[in-house]
C-alpha cells in the first residue's frame, strides 16, 4: 500500500473564506470555482496571532479563515497536522462581493 492509498481526507468544519473584500488582487477569485481545492497555510499577522491564510492553486491569496473559526484549526497546523480546503459554493451577493463557503479538511495519513 502506498502513502496516498493510506491517506484520509476527514471534513473537520464548513465555514466560509473572509475578507474578500479587502484583496488587493481581485483576480485570484476569478480563478476558482466549486470544487477548486485550497491551500490553507499559517501567516504572522498583526491582527490576528491565529490567522490561517487560503490560497490559490496559483498561490494567489484568496482570503482567510474567518478568526472566529480558526483557533482549532492553527493549533492542529502548529502541531505539524495538514489541512486543506476545498469551495463548495460561491453565492453573488452584490457587484463587489461574492459569498465563497468552504469545507475544511484534516488530510491523515
């Protein structure tokens, strides 16, 4: 049995992806669609000590995991466990924005 036939991917939580609005390069969320899995990686962030940043395939950031979701899941990645993330739907709310939720996902091995 190899490595990825061992491997697990368990739905930890649904949430959504936060502060959308603030990117400064809108383009990355012209690149995803439902389904396009996310890179989740931690980032040192002044206003938030548990920031959890959601990238692109292409590495563009996206947004974040919203602070309120994400104090379980920055422990786990500090403990060295890997999650990832996937869209399951984006929802238009209004010109400026669109309503991205996600699924997170403790990949085990």
């Amino acid at each position: 049995m190899t490595v990825n036939e061992a491997k697990r991917i368990i739905n930890l939580f649904d949430t959504y992806i936060a502060v959308t609005t603030h990117l400064t390069d809108r383009s990355a969320l012209d690149e995803v669609s439902e389904g396009t899995s996310l890179t989740l990686r931690r980032e040192d962030n002044k206003y938030d000590s548990k920031a959890i940043l959601l990238l692109t395939p292409s590495g563009k950031k996206i947004g974040y995991v919203p602070e309120k979701d994400n104090i379980i899941f920055s422990r786990l990645m500090d403990a060295g466990n890997l999650l990832t993330a996937k869209i399951t739907s984006i929802k238009e709310r209004s010109q400026n924005f669109k309503q991205t939720a996600i699924g997170i996902y403790l990949v085990d091995f």
